[in-house]
C-alpha cells in the first residue's frame, strides 16, 4: 500500500491546517460534516478497507488498510464544496496514538491549471507537476473520496459531470502524470444492496478506451459503489469499491477508529 511512499520513518509531518484553514467557504449546510463512509476496495492482491471522514465541508480525510496493525495509508484533502476541485492534498502514514506522517503534498493553482507535487522517495526527494484542462480533478491516489465532493456539491447529477484524473507514478523523473478525463453520463436509476442508486456509466482517455460504472445515493448523492479498469499498476489497475457502512461518529469517533489500528498491536 505504501508502494510509492517507502521512506518510513524518514519525514516530520507538514502542518497545513493553518494555510488552509477558512480558504474555502465552509457553510454548505447540506454537507454532512463528521460522517464516516466505510468502503471496501477488491484488488487481485485482497481486500482494502477505506475510511472517508467528511472532518468539515472543505476538508476530507481518508484512512486505508489491509489489516490491523499493518502499515496504512492518511491522506488528506483540502477540497472546494460547491465544485469538489482540492487546493491542497496530503498523504502519508498513519502511525500509533492516531498521529501521521505525510511523504508527500500535492497544491493546485487553478490561475494556471497546474498541479504539482513533492514527494519523499526511500533515496531521494522529488517534484512533478502536470497540468490539468478540466475544472475538476480527483487524485487516482485517494480512492475517489473527493469525487464524493464532487457529485455532493451538484444540484441534480443526472445532468451528468466531468473530471481529470491524475495519478503518482513512484518514479522521480516522471512522479506525476494525468491520465485525462472521465465523463460520467446518467444511466438509470436502480436498487443496489438495499439502496436507491443513480448508474453512470464511466467514459474517457482516462480509462484506456474502456468504460466503468459508477453509482451515486439516490438522495445524498455520495459515491456508493463504482466499477472500472485503469490502466496499468498490477493489483490495482482493476478498481471495483462498494460503500458497506456509514456512521456518524464525529470527530470522536474518527479518532477512535484511528486509534484502533494498532492498539495492543506487538511493534508499529
């Protein structure tokens, strides 16, 4: 999991709170600020579970393992409400007594519609930066969390939406690339696992000329389930996720669930 971030141990975490902090309006009272969404992620090499804590209207943090006591992936978000577009992005490890350590900080200035990222590699420190045409983009990185964001923020998403896809690449000379746009288009709506979905179906260059699937909460409009092939990666080039669980446990309840991980755990 932490393939393209190997230098444990090797970085302080950046504290970017304070930047970020009141850059985007965070009213929205629709969004549903200390909700937890429980996703389960099926790769050829398992199972990954993924946390998506919505901390506040502009900020998104995610939490993924294969396993107590295993090493897992923090990352963090700090995401426009009404569009879904990130400023700024986070990612690291998370370690005991719920405290992380990021490795790499991606920003986006969309004056010039570029991103950039840097990064701690196991030998070395590195930088990319791409540029992305869309208005919106999500981070292949983070599992979709913020393209909850994204569709939330859209007064009826049956009209259909957009977004580029950008990716890390764990290689220093080319650290980050987009892989382009993905368009979604409405389908139907339907049952899915007890719950009512809108379908999209998936088109675009960043899916290598394939298409996926997506389905969204018929009324809150979250991601509940998506279905598509990416290119490239191994393991996780086939990406099939499903929304098992949600709760409301705030921030006291995102703390515990970090704090879990290695609790009673013999080494972390």
């Amino acid at each position: 999991m932490l393939d393209k971030l190997l230098a444990l141990g090797a970085a302080s975490a950046i504290a970017l709170t304070g930047y970020v902090s009141g850059y985007f309006d965070d009213g929205a009272d629709a969004v549903p600020t200390g909700r937890i969404y429980h996703y389960v992620r099926d790769t050829r090499a398992g199972d990954e579970n993924i946390y998506v804590y919505r901390a506040g209207a502009n900020h998104v943090e995610v939490y993924t393992m294969t396993g107590r006591c295993r090493d897992a992936e923090y990352l963090s978000a700090w995401v426009d409400p009404t569009t879904g577009r990130a400023a700024m992005m986070t990612s690291g490890r998370l370690m005991p007594e719920a405290r992380h350590e990021n490795f790499m900080t991606i920003a986006f200035d969309g004056v010039r519609g570029r991103l950039s990222a840097d990064a701690i590699l196991e030998d070395r420190m590195v930088s990319g930066a791409v540029t992305i045409d869309e208005p919106v983009w999500h981070l292949r990185d983070f599992e979709l969390a913020t393209l909850s964001v994204q569709t939330m923020g859209l007064a009826d998403p049956r009209g259909g939406f957009a977004f580029a896809l950008p990716t890390t690449t764990g290689e220093g000379d080319d650290y980050l690339q987009n892989l382009g746009r993905i368009d979604a288009e409405f389908v139907t709506e339907e049952d899915l696992d007890g719950r009512q979905a809108l379908r999209f179906e998936l088109t675009g260059p960043a899916l290598a000329n394939r298409s996926g699937s997506l389905w969204l909460d018929a009324d809150g409009h979250h991601v509940i389930a998506a279905n598509l092939d990416l290119p490239g990666e191994g393991n996780r080039d086939n990406f099939t996720l499903r929304l098992t669980e949600i709760s409301d446990g705030g921030e006291a309840g995102w703390g515990e669930l970090l704090h879990s991980h290695y609790d009673g755990c013999a080494t972390a």
